[in-house]
C-alpha cells in the first residue's frame, strides 16, 4: 500500500508535470469506485486547469484553479501511469484524466479497489505530520487500546499506515503492545517527534528515484530488518499480530502497561495475554 512518504513524493512529481494542464475529458472504467457519475466528473472537471496535487491523509487531492477537488485513495495496489492520446490506456485503468496537449493520467489497480471522489468532504482530523503531543496525549488517555492500534486510526491521526506505525515506534523505543493511555506523557512527545522524522526522512529516501507509476517503498527500517542488512536494527522476534495487521518489533522498546509486573511470569511480550 502507498504510505504517506510515497503520497507526498507522487503529489510532489504530479505537480511539477501536470501543473496548468486542461482537462478536456474524463473516462471512467470502474464506476462503482466513483461517488459520482462519469458524466458529472466530465461536467464539473472538463475544461478546468489543473494548480496542484496534494497529500490528504492516505489520500491525494488533485486540485484545480476553480476550486474543484478530485480526490484518490490508492488503497493497496493504487498507481498513477502517465501516456499518451494515441497509446493504449494502461491495463487496469480505473479513471482516465485527458488533457488539451495530448497526455493523459491513468489511476490503475488491478484489484479495482483504488477509490476517487469529487469534492471530498473536509476532515478535521489531524495529519500525521501536524499532529501535536497535547492532542495525542488527549486521544491516548481516554483509550486501552494497544498504541500501535489507536497510531494507525485514521480517526485519531491521518496518514500513518501499519509499515510505518512499526518504524515509528522503535524509533521512539515504545512497545507497540503497550497500552495508550499507560504511555507517559513525556514519552508521547518523543513519540511525535519520531512520527515526524521516520516520515520525513522515508520521503527523503524514496523522492529522487520514486516514479509515479512505482509500487510503494517499505519503511527504511524494516526494509533493512526483512532484509538482514543491520545487525543493529533487526527485530528479535517473528511478527505478531495486534489488531490483524503484522507486527515488528525488538526487546528495545519499552513496554507500558498495566501488565509490566507480569514479564517476569510470561518471560516475554509474545506471551503477554494482551487483547486489542
């Protein structure tokens, strides 16, 4: 899945080529993934000028001069293929922007899962990259749920996806098996400050070789845990599962949590009796 670094290298790219294009038509393959019809996206988008692409949550936003928004949510296998009028429409197309010069953008996926939205409702939700310790302390405080779990609630903060949620936590050295409303408060500003940095530097890594037609990038971290190139940085244990999503994590990060006092009955994590 396209994680928030790939999202923001893909608006950075697409803006720089598709700034000031002209839609002059919209096809659309896969209907049912469209909140609209195909005619109402060629009446609200023919003719207007595309300003910018940007990130929005896991989502990217074209926007355009006259204040249309067109919004897509890759999901897993989302992509975008730049070609030509007189080129074959990539395989697995699911909208088509045509511009007034010829070129044209495909959203690909060949699951035909990737979503578009025209105009999407405003999210008051923060972003990942914005979001501040006072208010994920809040959100914290008021749950049991594993941190890792209430990290990924796209209804607490935007933008973090399960890859990252496990850079970012050994970053901060925090147990995602800890239970949020035990993690001080002290420790959640280190764990912003971790979101910040493990998301701007994975965008650093990725945005001079990334295309946009590109798979997504796997966090640095773990990339160099699966791939057993940093002795440093390898996960002690197999993957486990908080909430259905995998899990990486190393004897490093802290645990917090009510059962602290029991590490010494189970021996380990794995065999701490956690329920999400």
């Amino acid at each position: 899945m396209p994680e928030l670094p790939d999202l923001q290298v893909f608006g950075h790219n697409l803006s720089k080529m598709l700034k000031g294009k002209i839609v002059e038509n919209v096809i659309v393959t896969t209907h049912a993934r469209v909140n609209v019809s195909e005619q109402e996206l060629c009446d609200a988008l023919i003719g207007r000028e595309i300003d910018k692409f940007v990130r929005v949550g896991k989502e990217l936003h074209v926007v355009f001069t006259c204040g249309r928004v067109l919004g897509f949510h890759l999901m897993l296998h989302g992509g975008f293929t730049m070609f030509r009028k007189d080129q074959d429409k990539p395989r697995h197309s699911v909208v088509v922007l045509q511009f007034v010069d010829d070129e044209c953008l495909a959203l690909t996926d060949f699951q035909n899962a990737a979503v578009t939205t025209l105009d999407p409702l405003p999210n008051c939700v923060p972003d990942a990259l914005g979001v501040d310790a006072t208010y994920l302390a809040q959100k914290f405080g008021k749950t049991k749920r594993p941190i890792k779990t209430v990290l990924t609630d796209q209804k607490v903060v935007r933008g973090i996806g399960n890859a990252y949620a496990d850079e970012i936590l050994w970053h901060a050295r925090i147990s995602p098996f800890s239970l949020a409303n035990k993690v001080p408060v002290e420790r959640v500003k280190t764990l912003v400050s971790s979101i910040k940095k493990v998301l701007a530097d994975a965008e650093n890594e990725i945005i001079n070789p990334i295309q946009t037609s590109s798979a997504a990038k796997c966090a640095i971290f773990w990339r160099s845990t699966n791939q057993k190139e940093d002795d440093e940085h390898r996960s002690d244990h197999p993957p486990k599962e908080i909430g259905g999503r995998k899990t990486y994590y190393t004897d490093e990060q802290e645990l917090f949590a009510k059962e602290q006092r029991n590490l010494r009955l189970y021996g380990s994590l794995e065999t701490l009796p956690f329920r999400a």
